[in-house]
C-alpha cells in the first residue's frame, strides 16, 4: 500500500467495534473474562496473548509493559481489567490496523474515506455489561438482525426494547446504503459524516451518534509508533 499500488478509483469506508478483543481472546484464554483479575494475571495473559496477535514474540515482556503503561491508568482498579485487556488485544490485533489503513488510504488515494467506530449492542447478546460491541457485532445491525428474526417467528427484543433496536439497525442500514449509492454515508438522525482527512474525523456509532476527531491517539500512536521503534531497536542492537 506505501508502495500506491491498490485501486485509487473507490470511496472506502473502514472502521472497527468498541472492543475487537473480546471474542476471540477468551476462545483461547478463557481467563480473561475473569471479572476478579488481579494485575499479576493481566499480565501473564498479555505476554502470552500479545504475541498470537502480533505474530511476534521476541521483546515480549518490554512490550507488555508499554502497553500496560498506556492501557491501564489506575492500577488499583481492577474491576475494569477485563475490558482493558480484551480492548487492548482488539487493539494490536484490528483496530490499528484498520486505523492505519483508512489513514493511507486517505493520504494517497483523491477518493473518500470514513471511518467509524461502533457502539451498539445487539439483542441477543450475553457478552457481560462493559462489552457493547465486540468483533463483527456490527454485521448484526447491517442486515438488520432484529427485523429479519421477527420475521422467521425467532424470539427477540419486545417492546419499547424492539422498536429501539429497530430504529437503530434502520440508522446503520440507512448509512450504508447511502454510502453504496452516493459514496457519502447519511442516516436520518446522525451528524454530518466528514472524510477521515477533514482533521482525523469518526463517527462513534451508538444510540445517539456523535462525530469526533482524532481516535485514540496515545492507543494508536503506541501500536503504530511505540512497538516498531521497540522492534527497530532490537535490530539495531543485533548489527
């Protein structure tokens, strides 16, 4: 891609869930949804962790704690170290590197790009309460889970409940079809989407939408420049 060589003649939309990690960390490390984990254990499933995700596994324990550094704020509450470690392992393993895609797309194609980030839960899940959104959660609201279910007589949502996750499959479906037809994404109810180049914009996508700016720098400047110049220094001291 640094190299220009993919198609130019597109608009992209790119974007990740709230938390990537969730899924596909406690399929092989069960513990990590553990809500009485304790720094110790953190830690121990991040050096095994990181490097499944990371495809690397030379400067483990530096880079675990670099990363504990910029993910865990207050180290005496642990009650939030289980969304923090799925969060961070989403992180090293999708969310920088859609971010990282979306940013050259931007600087080297003249099309439009937009990124988002997703918010909203699905009916049916039974994930625990800090997790909204996790790996491919948003398909769900793109298809329009909660209408095609009631359809096939599948029970759901009820209520004032359904009609909530109605409208908000509606929205998603809305932005997605806009962006297929004109290349500019829009839904009844939400901000004005600007392009990923008009000052690093985003759209959070949740129950009520919001456009921000610049998506977690010091997350993203951790995996995108931290972690290669760790890696650049240990080739540096192998010359």
């Amino acid at each position: 891609m640094d190299r220009g060589e993919f198609n130019k003649d597109v608009d992209l939309i790119a974007g990740f869930t709230q938390v990537e990690g969730h899924m596909l960390l406690n399929i092989v490390f069960p513990a990590a949804n553990n809500p009485e984990m304790n720094m110790t254990e953190f830690k121990e499933i991040v050096s095994m962790a990181l490097p499944a995700f990371t495809s690397r596994n030379d400067k483990t324990e530096e880079i675990v704690e670099a990363a504990t550094h910029v993910y865990v704020k207050n180290t005496d509450d642990d009650h939030n170290l289980p969304y923090i470690l799925a969060k961070m392992c989403g992180d090293a393993l999708i969310t920088h590197t859609t971010y990282m895609t979306a940013m050259k797309f931007a600087a080297l194609s003249a099309q439009r790009t937009f990124l988002y980030d997703f918010h909203l839960r699905p009916f049916f899940s039974t994930k625990p309460k800090f997790i909204t959104a996790d790996h491919g959660d948003d398909l769900f609201f793109t298809f329009g889970l909660t209408k095609l279910a009631d359809a096939l007589g599948i029970p759901c949502a009820i209520g004032q409940e359904k009609t909530e996750y109605i409208r908000q499959e509606d929205m998603v479906i809305q932005l997605w079809t806009s962006f297929a037809k004109t290349g500019i994404p829009s839904a009844d109810g939400a901000p004005t989407w600007l392009e990923l180049e008009e000052g690093g914009a985003f759209m959070k996508i949740a129950q009520h939408p919001e456009l921000l700016h610049n998506y977690e720098e010091e997350q993203m400047k951790f995996w995108l420049e931290t972690v290669p110049a760790i890696y650049a220094a240990e080739k540096r001291d192998e010359l």
